[in-house]
C-alpha cells in the first residue's frame, strides 16, 4: 500500500501512461482530422460558391448549435441504428472532435483569408495560377501567420475536449485513474494528476499561441 | 424501426423540467461567473505584481484544464477531505470556475480595448477614479465586450451538459436517463438534437448579429 501520494502515483505510472497514451492519442486524431477538414472548410467558404458557402454555413450551425458530449452521444448510440454498423468508442470520439474542430479551425482560417487584400487573390490568378494553386501558392502562405494563434488555441480546446471520451466508456486517462480510485480511495491525488496531466498537456501550446500572436500582430 | 410518438409525448413534461434546470445552471453559473470576473479585473486594476500573479494563476489553471476533470474534483474528490457537496453545487462551482476565467479575459480585453485617450479626456474634466470606471471606462469596455460575453454565455449554456456526469437532471442526463429505463434510443436523441436546436441555435443567430452590428461600428469612435 502506498504511503503518500507521490508514492501511488510511481506506483501506478504505467497504467496512468497507458491512459495518458490514449488521451494523447484521441487528441492527436482529433487534432489532424480537425486540420484538414477545417483548411477544406475555410478554402471551401472563401471560394465564392453560393451553394457551398451556404451548406458549410449549416454545417457550422448545426456544429455550434449542439454541444460536442449531445454530438458524441448521437454517433455512439445513434449511428448503429441509422447505419447498422457500430463505431467502437475511441473512433467515435476521434470523428466527433475532428468534426468538430474543424468548424473551429475552420472559421479562423475563413477569417485569416478573408482578411487577405483582395488584389492578393486577383494577382494570384492573373499570373495563371489555377484556382486551388492560389490557394496552395499564395494565399494559405499569406494567411498562415494570422490563422497560426486562433487554430493552436482551437488544439487546446480539442485537448480538453477530448476528455468526453470517458463519458462514452473509452478507457482514456480519466478513467485509469478512476480505476485505481476505486482500490485506494486516493481521489485527491488522482484527480489532482489528472488536473496536472491536462495543465501540462494544454498550458505550453496557450503559451505557444500567445507569443506567436504578439510577434506577429507588428 | 419504430418511432413511437406518443412515448415522446409521454416525456416531454420531464424534458421541460429538463430545459428549466439547463437554465437555471447556467444562467446560475453566468451570473456567478461575471462576479468572478468584475471581482478579478477589480483586482486587476490595483496594478499590484501579486495580485496580477494570482489572477493570471487562477486564469491559467480554469482556461487549460477540462470542465470534467474540474467538476469530478469537486464531486469526487472534494468529500474525502471532508467537503460533502451535491451534484447540482458541484455543478455551480465548477461553471463559475471555469466561466470566471473566461469572463475574465474577456472583460480585461474589453477594458483595454478603451482608447487611453478617453481616460485622460476623463481625468482632465476632473473625474474621480471610481467616477472614470462607471462613466467612462465600464459603459465603453461592456459594450466593446458584448459580443464576447454572449459568446461565453453561449458556451457556458451548451457546457451545462457536462454536468450529466454528476447526476444533474439537466437535458443530457434526462435523455440518457430514459434511454436506459425504455430503451427507446432513436426518440429520445430526437428529442434531445431537437430541443438542442431550438434552444441554442437562436441564440448563435443572435450572436453572428450582435457581432456584425459592432464590427459596423456604433461606438461612436
């Protein structure tokens, strides 16, 4: 039996990795999916197609109207019955949080484009460069320093965000420690882990974000 | 698959006590949360080093860790140091914690966003400190900060659903609630993506207003 509460967490620091190493990892998908889908999205809201603009505006919608934990109920519980396939756990939680994010990321990088010069795009196109290749050779690059602060801090928010995943029985860092819970009762050690295992996870990229914001707002 | 109408109908009366204890969560915990935050930026603007450490301390620590973990902390681990609280305190705690910090950003930005000229304009007609800050500094910095509250407001209300896993009647909990008691799976999440639509999605219609008025400028500088 442990004796205090450094000592439990030495203890059991190869389970709490395996559930760190989960958390990470939900995050870590998450986080991609988030990326490509919300480049997508803000390229697609900024290319000046009526029909598209209007359906990612719903999709937006529809993705601020309902809460992410409503989200991950309704593809974990719903999807097996609307498509007669399960979804394990972690892939649903993976495909919620990159859903998600990439409303999130997708709206800083409609708004770094947006916020471009309108000659950029006109000379990007009169020196012959196709439509997408603009995109690719001017204006994301243009775009990048803007969008670079709000899309990190939409990272932290998918970190944070990603600790749903216990709610819907993913054997994440939250519910290892839970576990070793039940056998000691040291909840204020674990939880006070778990705060920390967060803090630590989150806190430098917040940080990343807001010095990339002040070097690059001269 | 089968709809079955009427046991929907059957549950609205529990989902209506639902939507009411949503609201009364988060409206509890917002109005909480904005004490929190005028407290803080009053703390703030003593411009002492100490007080400007704890406040960004308390700030860091809500804003960089999840809601769960914060609300397990004081459902789960609180009573064994010896503080016993209920789902629904906990629930409240948790929020304003978390809401606190965000608010509190959100209002020193507000602050700071109100043009140094304006002070000095205050001062030079002879204004008082606390004068200065409920004529000149807090009319500006609350309207600058407006759409910036409602977006938290907005937040905290859709966040209020966490707080299921406390065992808080809310929306989220009523539907899991019956899913286990019924197993009626496909009405009760229609039920639940429904009243989420009608709830929240007005609200972020709103919200993309409010912003688009202020960014017109009404401000009147």
């Amino acid at each position: 039996m442990a004796t205090s509460g450094f000592e439990l967490l030495w203890q059991t620091a190869p389970q709490l990795a395996t559930g760190a190493g989960r958390t990470l990892a939900i995050s870590a998908c998450g986080i991609a999916l988030a990326t490509v889908l919300g480049l997508a999205y803000g390229i697609g809201r900024t290319l000046g197609i009526a029909w598209l603009d209007r359906s990612l505006r719903v999709y937006l919608a529809a993705w601020r109207a309902i809460p992410v934990l409503v989200w991950l109920y309704l593809f974990f519980f719903g999807l097996p019955m609307f498509l007669g396939l399960s979804v394990p756990a972690f892939a649903c939680v993976v495909c919620v949080l990159g859903l998600w994010g990439a409303s999130e990321v997708g709206e800083v990088v409609r708004g770094a484009l947006r916020s471009l010069p309108a000659g950029q795009r006109d000379a990007a196109l009169a020196i012959g460069l196709g439509r997408l290749q603009a995109y690719a050779w001017v204006l994301l690059p243009l775009a990048r320093k803007r969008m670079t602060p709000g899309v990190i801090n939409v990272y932290t928010r998918i970190i944070k965000t990603s600790s749903l995943a216990v709610l819907i029985g993913v054997v994440d860092v939250t519910k290892i420690a839970q576990q070793i819970i039940e056998r000691t009762y040291a909840s204020v050690t674990l939880y006070s882990f778990l705060f920390v295992f967060f803090f630590l996870a989150c806190y430098p990229l917040s940080v990343l974000s807001r010095r990339l914001e002040q070097r690059w707002s001269h | 698959m089968t709809f079955d109408l009427a046991f929907m109908l059957s549950t609205l009366p529990a989902f209506g006590r639902a939507v009411l204890t949503t609201f009364k969560v988060g409206l509890l915990a917002i109005g909480l949360s904005l004490l929190v935050a005028l407290m803080a930026n009053v703390l703030l603007s003593f411009k002492r080093r100490a007080l400007d450490m704890l406040v960004r301390a308390y700030v860091e620590l809500a804003r960089n860790t999840p809601l769960l973990i914060q609300l397990f902390f004081i459902y789960f681990a609180l009573p064994s140091v010896g503080v016993q609280v209920s789902g629904f305190t906990s629930a409240i705690v948790a929020m304003t914690f978390l809401g606190g910090a965000y608010l509190t950003e959100v209002l020193r930005a507000g602050i700071e966003a109100v043009p140094v000229q304006q002070l000095e304009a205050g001062r030079a007609i002879g204004l008082s400190g606390g004068q200065l800050l409920r004529y000149v500094i807090l009319p500006q910095a609350g309207l600058l900060s407006l759409p910036a509250v409602f977006a938290n407001v907005i937040f905290l209300l859709k966040e209020t659903t966490v707080v299921s896993a406390v065992a808080v009647p809310e929306l989220l909990y009523t539907t899991k609630n019956y899913i286990a008691l019924y197993y009626k799976t496909y009405e009760m999440l229609a039920v639940l993506t429904g009243l989420c639509l009608v709830l929240f999605l007005p609200l972020s219609l709103v919200l993309g207003l409010l912003e688009r008025r202020l960014q017109r400028g009404h401000l009147g500088f």
